[in-house]
C-alpha cells in the first residue's frame, strides 16, 4: 500500500494533513516574503508594520508535535448562506487556525468560527445538520487513528469517544495544554459567551475552568479582535509559577498579545518588603478601607477663606472667597477623580476672571484663559485648596499616623482593628518602609482616587477566591469600562480572607450582574480521587456540589500508614515514575527541607514549581501552598496532617489539604504517619 492510498481512509485524511500543513508553509512564505519598502513613509510606520509582520508569522509556526487539525465536520446542507464555502455535503476540517490553499479555500478551519461549534455541541439528540463528526487520533504529530459518530444514524447508538478519553488522559510532561480538541458543550458554552457580559465561573478541581478562561480569551479574541486590539485584554493568576505552567496555551492557539500578570504585579507601586500578620491582612483587605482612602485623599482639600486677587497688566482682578469655595464645593460634589478636579481648579478660576473682564468691556479669549490659570497667584490658591496628593505617603501617614488614621476611619473601622492594622515602628520614608503585599493594594486603591486607573478590553483572573475585597477592587479597575471572566472554586479558598460567595466577589469586582455558572463535569481527576477528596466539602464549603468525574480508574487512589516517612515518600516516588508522564511530590511547606534532603540522598533529582518537565526530569517538590492550578499525572502526597497544621486555622488547613488531593490526573498516592484528619475517615 502506498503511504497515501486514496482506497484507505487513513491514508486520505494523511494526505490531507500534508497538503494542509504545506499551505501552512506557503501562507508563512508569503507573509516573509513581504516586501513593505514601497508602502511606509516613514522608518516609524516601517517599525510597526514589520512588527506585525513578525507576529503574524509566529502565528503561522507549524509546531510539529501539535495536530494541525483534530476533527472533521460532514454537514447534511449548507451550513449557512453567509458563508461561501458552505455547499450541500460540505465538509470542514476543524483545527487550531484556519489554513487555506493557493486559491484561497479553505482546507483547515479555525475551531472558534460558527462552522466549528457543532464539533463540540452536535449529539444524537440535536445533530444540527451534521451526518458525520470525526475525530483524529495523534502520536506525536503523526495522525494514526479516526474515530467516527453518525450522529443522523439511529441504528448507531451513542458511545463515549474512545479518543476523546485517550486525549484527556494523555500523559503531561511540560506546561499546560490546550484542551481545544476536548472542550464539553457546556464548557463550549462559557467560551462562546459574549464580550459585552463578564461571566464567573463555578468549578470544582478537574473541571477545566482555567483552560475555558483561556480558550474563552482565544475566542474573544477572534470574534472581537480589532476591538480588543485596541483595549487589551490580560490574564491575572496566583503566583508566578502558576503563569508559567499556563503561558503556552494561548500561544498554541495563535494568540501572541495576551497580557499575564499577578496581582502583586498590577499594584506594584512600591517594593514589597514585609509581610502582615492574618488580622492587619484581613482588615487591610477589606473593602471599607476603601472608605478609609477616600476620606484621607478628599481631606487634603481646604475651603477657601480669603479673596483671590489676580494682576493683569495695570488691572487687578478679585475673586471673593465665596465665589472661590462655590467652586471648590462643585467640584467637590461632582465626585470626580481628586488629580483631575484639581487639574480644573485653576480653568474654573480663570473664567471666574474672564467673566469679570468681559463685564469691564474686555474681549479675553481662550488664550488669556489659560494664562490667568498659569497665574502665582491662581497656582498658589490652588495649591493651597487643592495641594497635591502623594498615594503612597498617604498610606504611609494613614499606617503610621494614628491621630490621622483616627480621624478618618471613625465609624468605619472599630478602635481595635485600628491598631490591628498600625506599623508598631512607623517608617520614615516610602522607600525605607518595609512595605505588605496589602499595602500596595492600599497604594493602588488611593492612587485610582487620585488618577483613573487605564481600563482594558477584558480580563480573565484565576483563582479568583483567594481574593481579599480591596483585591478585587484593584482588578476591577483594570476592566471597569470592558467585561471579565472570574474562575475559582470556593472550596479551594486558602486566604484567611478567602472569597465567602460570588455575589460579594462580583460586587466588590464591580461586575455584579456577571451570570454565574458552575461547572460539576470532572474530567481531570479520577472517579476515586475525587470522591475522596470531596469528603472534606462539609467542612469546608457546605452546600457546595462536589464534582462528578467521568472517568473511573481502579487504583488510582493509594492510602499507605507509614512507619518510615521519608523512606515510604521516597518508595512512592520511585513507583510513580515506573509510569509515563509528570509526578508531583506535595508536601507540607515545613516539610519541603528534608524531602528535599531524601530525594537528593536518594539519587533522585526533583524539579520546583514553574520549571518545566521533561522526559528526562518529570519530578517535581511542590510546597503545599504552591499547588494550587497545577496537575500532575501522578501526585504523592505527604503527611496531610502536617498540610492541615502548617495553616492558621483547621478550616484553611482542610481546603489547602482538598487542593493538594485534586492535583493528580491518573494517580494519587497518600503517605502517613500521623492520623489522617477525622473528615477523610
């Protein structure tokens, strides 16, 4: 048989796949082979189109262990008349980008055009229009399997997808995939939602809420890209290790200009030097310091008592101090931003002044305006009204101040959260401050009170429930003219100010009338582990419905009582890596060292959180307090008494020890040997 025999099904859809991938490379020549010497005036315009040249062609990269397509689409009719290559039988090749020939039809196409969505919506029940979907198995990049569905067929029953379950369950060395060949129809559903609406999404470990965030960003950004081109869009996630294991999902997908930060890094007006005790954290990040900010920021404005008295020339121009605190209290009921009234204090003055030339026979103009404004005498009334406002020193003089801090939260915060949150030495300078995380929170809320925070087009944060109110706050600023998509479970809250409900997040985030939607579907974490695990909901998230998986794999769940720690963690370690793909050794933050230690005594070499797994090093030590977002094949964990112990209090404990037991796709191992806490009994 010749490699492509036209008589064999697989041979044809490997043919496809080589012409498919060779108009991949003549699209990506053509764009290199652009000459734009012709078409820029300027070196300017010249940098920036080569620039979008340059990402273009990275868009077109043909990364050779990813499939360029995953399914086909057999439509019955046309698929609908506004699109041109819709034909009665019409067939559609749905893949990661859309690939098109010489001639411009299209021979792959992108899996976010309305063409693709019956590939993860069609089912016997509603078949919309298609008689044939077929699904492509890989190794590799090599197409070695088919798999087909006659949804139309009612003497064909339905099955689960065999490759469908294989892709899910396909072993992870290195960062986070996409899992746009696996997406769910209700999962389909969040990713299509519109741009106008912010959407908070409920789920529970495995059920893919961090891949529909960012197949939702890729979506968007198809559907709405000059829009979002122009306003942006970021992803916000915990820690730094959180957004490496992710930052190759959207690239794989096509989409280079995705944003990625950390709330530290959104607020980081300031070096963050210290830390807080939980009480200063929970009262710094609640949402009446918000109130607090305001206060301090409006007192700085001082109502006007004298006459302003402006020289012209030979004229003298007075401005009554009545007329000037009119003034002073219209803005102040316009509530407008505290930099931009007092950047129109000095404008209302002036035309107080013009008014009165125009009322002495004069014919001032827009340009004798503006040199009233830049007046000594206006300059010094304003900014004796209206001096400036350093966010940062405020914060510095509201923590260490406590007749200011007084002053301004009466009836706000209680006398003893007060001196909860005051510096027991106070610093004497921004820079010499040993500074929180929760400070620069505070930072950034007095700094938009000031200047309005730049807005973008939309943002997506992950692992939303850690969030304090004042958090929320902050990233509700960078999408308060666009829309937001908020991922969490609250079960896995691990913040001693963790999120109580979607309703106060969204609130506080700005968006309350985001639609909540829970997704309960497991597809990560099997049947066993996950019913294991869930065991802790009572205690941690009461009324919370625990997650259903759809996958039952015997023996994935391994409890051992050990009577030589170390050695039995080390055993397990080496047992899962007899199997194919990632291991995660979780432990305890205290006990981090001297696992450590063994492993190295051990021979055995370990990766930290954020490195990249290979087939050579597929180990990874995971502090307890890092686990949160990542998966492993494979997950040993140690001592979950010491997980529960190693937080402030048992309910924290038990939603750390729920993340560290939901991380492992194929296989969970737990070690022993202290008792294991009364709620997995």
């Amino acid at each position: 048989m010749s490699p492509h025999d036209p008589e064999d099904p697989l041979s044809r859809e490997r043919a496809h796949l080589s012409e498919s991938r060779a108009a991949l490379r003549a699209m990506r020549e053509d764009v290199e082979n652009l000459d734009i010497k012709d078409v820029t005036a300027n070196w300017v315009n010249a940098a920036v189109l080569q620039r979008q040249i340059d990402d273009r062609i990275k868009a077109l990269a043909d990364l050779s262990h990813t499939p360029l397509f995953f399914g086909r689409l057999d439509y019955l009719h046309a698929p609908g008349a506004e699109l041109a290559e819709g034909a009665d039988g019409e067939r559609f090749y749905i893949g990661r980008r859309h690939v098109h020939d010489a001639e411009g039809d299209p021979m792959v196409i992108d899996w976010r055009a309305p063409v693709s969505q019956p590939f993860y919506r069609a089912s016997k029940k509603d078949p919309q229009d298609i008689g044939l979907r077929r699904r492509f198995g890989y190794t590799g990049g090599d197409l070695t399997a088919y798999e087909d569905e006659h949804l139309t067929d009612p003497a064909e029953a339905a099955t689960t997808s065999k490759l469908l379950q294989a892709e899910i369950e396909r072993p992870r060395v290195g960062p986070m995939r996409d899992i746009v060949a696996t997406i769910q129809p209700e999962q389909d559903e969040i990713v299509r939602s519109g741009l106008s609406g912010s959407v908070c999404v409920q789920g529970g470990p495995g059920t893919g809420k961090t891949a529909v965030g960012l197949h939702r960003v890729a979506y968007l950004l198809y559907a709405h890209r000059e829009r979002l081109a122009r306003t942006g869009t970021l992803v916000i996630g915990p820690n730094a290790s959180f957004l490496h294991y992710i930052e190759q999902v959207l690239p794989a997908l096509g989409e280079l200009e995705v944003k990625q930060a950390t709330v530290d890094d959104l607020v980081a007006h300031v070096e963050v030097k210290g830390a807080d005790e939980a009480p200063a954290a929970i009262v710094k990040g609640d949402a009446r310091m918000a109130e607090v900010l305001r206060r301090a920021v409006r007192s700085h404005v001082t109502i006007p008592t004298e006459p302003l008295v402006v020289v012209r020339g030979s004229r003298r121009w007075r401005v009554p101090a009545y007329e000037l605190e009119e003034i002073v209290r219209e803005l102040q009921e316009r509530d407008i931003r505290y930099g931009a009234a007092r950047d129109a204090l000095p404008q209302r003055i002036a035309h107080t002044v013009l008014v009165r030339m125009e009322q002495a026979g004069e014919a001032p103009d827009d340009r004798v305006q503006d040199a009233v404004a830049r007046n000594a005498a206006v300059k010094a009334a304003v900014k004796a009204i209206w001096p400036p406002v350093d966010p940062a020193k405020l914060v510095l003089r509201l923590l260490a101040d406590a007749e200011f801090l007084a002053e301004h939260a009466e009836g706000v915060l209680t006398p003893d959260e007060q001196k909860t949150i005051l510096w027991a030495r106070p610093a004497r300078s921004v820079k010499s401050a040993k500074w929180s995380a929760a400070d620069a929170v505070l930072i950034d809320e007095a700094n938009d009170l000031v200047a309005r925070t730049h807005s973008l087009g939309h943002v997506v944060v992950d692992e939303a429930q850690d969030l304090s109110p004042m958090q929320y706050r902050a990233v509700g600023r960078r999408c308060s003219t666009g829309s937001a998509t908020v991922l969490g479970d609250l079960a896995q809250g691990t913040t001693p100010w963790a999120t109580a409900s979607w309703d106060e997040a969204l609130r506080h985030l700005g968006k309350a009338d985001a639609v909540v939607e829970e997704l309960t579907a497991g597809f990560r974490v099997p049947r066993e582990v996950i019913a294991y695990a869930s065991r802790l909901l009572p205690a941690i998230s009461p009324g919370l419905a625990p997650v259903e998986s759809v996958r039952e794999t015997p023996g994935s769940l391994d409890v051992r009582l050990s009577t030589d720690l170390d050695a039995d963690v080390i055993a397990a370690c080496r047992e899962s890596l007899e199997h194919e793909g990632s291991i995660g050794l979780i432990a305890a933050d205290a006990r981090i060292p001297a696992l450590a230690e063994a492993l190295l005594a051990a021979g055995l070499p370990f990766l930290a959180p954020g490195e990249e797994t290979t087939t050579e090093s597929r180990l990874t030590l995971v502090p307890a307090s890092l686990a949160k977002g990542l998966e492993y094949d494979y997950v040993v964990l140690d001592e979950p008494a010491a997980v529960v112990d190693g937080e402030p209090d048992e309910r924290t404990g038990l939603r750390r020890l729920y993340v560290a037991l939901t991380r492992a796709v194929s296989g969970l191992t737990v070690v022993h040997a202290a008792g294991l806490p009364e709620q997995l009994a």
